[in-house]
C-alpha cells in the first residue's frame, strides 16, 4: 500500500471526531506516521457543497476546516490532474455517474491509494479488483 485515500465522508468524520472502530484508527494512526493520508481535491469541492446545503455543519468555518485539516501531520492533498480527470470517464465496467465519486476512485487508482469508505458502491466495486477500498 503506497498510502491510504480518504473518502470525504471519512475526512469529514475523522476531523469530527466521530468515533471510528479500533483497527481503522490503528491504520490512520500508522498512515500519519508515515504521512500517507491523502484527500483527493474533489473532497474539499465536495465538503463545500454539503456546507452550502445545511447537510454538514463543521466546527469552525469551512476554509479554516479544510486549511486546519490538510495542515495535519501526514495529511496530503491529491491534486485534480488531467490524468485523473480522464481516468475518471474511463473507469472499467461502468462505475455509477456520480462525479465526485468517479473523480475519488480515479484518484486513488492513479496514485495507487487505498481508499478509505462507507460507500457500498465504491466497496462493490473494489471486490472486483477496480480500486483498492477498505470499509470503515
């Protein structure tokens, strides 16, 4: 594993505090260490979006959130490049349409991350060897 990729949700929930079972905070913990926490840049679009609709509300404001966050010990932000952009309308077997979703997933096939999600989807479509994804 070259690092792990953080869905936003498990950005989100990892900056709130949420509580995350023993062995993904044992993995985050041993990511830090060896700075290998990566946000794809969609997330902040992404978190911005669910601020702006009432359906996140954070602890502070937005840009100091997502400064604050990315200002973490370990923690990188994984640009939008023009290869993640086209891997994102190239992925096999038809991936579902959501664009933020396609953009985490081509990001973390293109720099070879394990992505860290809740999505079922995202988890469906690691069994078929697409992506690597680990549940939280």
């Amino acid at each position: 594993m070259k690092g792990l990729l953080l869905d936003t949700h498990t950005w989100i929930w990892l900056m709130e505090g949420k509580e995350l079972n023993l062995s993904v905070q044992k993995i985050l913990n041993d990511a830090a260490k060896e700075k290998s926490i990566n946000i794809a840049a969609i997330s902040t679009w992404e978190i911005a979006m669910l601020v702006s609709k009432g359906k996140v509300k954070l602890e502070k404001p937005l840009l100091a959130w997502i400064q604050d966050s990315l200002a973490l010990p370990g923690v990188a932000l994984k640009p939008l490049t023009p290869e993640v952009s086209v891997e994102s309308t190239a992925l096999p077997e038809g991936f579902h349409g959501d664009p933020a979703d396609r953009l985490i997933v081509a990001t973390a096939r293109i720099y070879q991350l394990t992505l860290l999600t809740r999505d079922q989807k995202i988890l469906d479509y690691a069994k078929k060897h697409f992506v690597s994804a680990m549940p939280v």
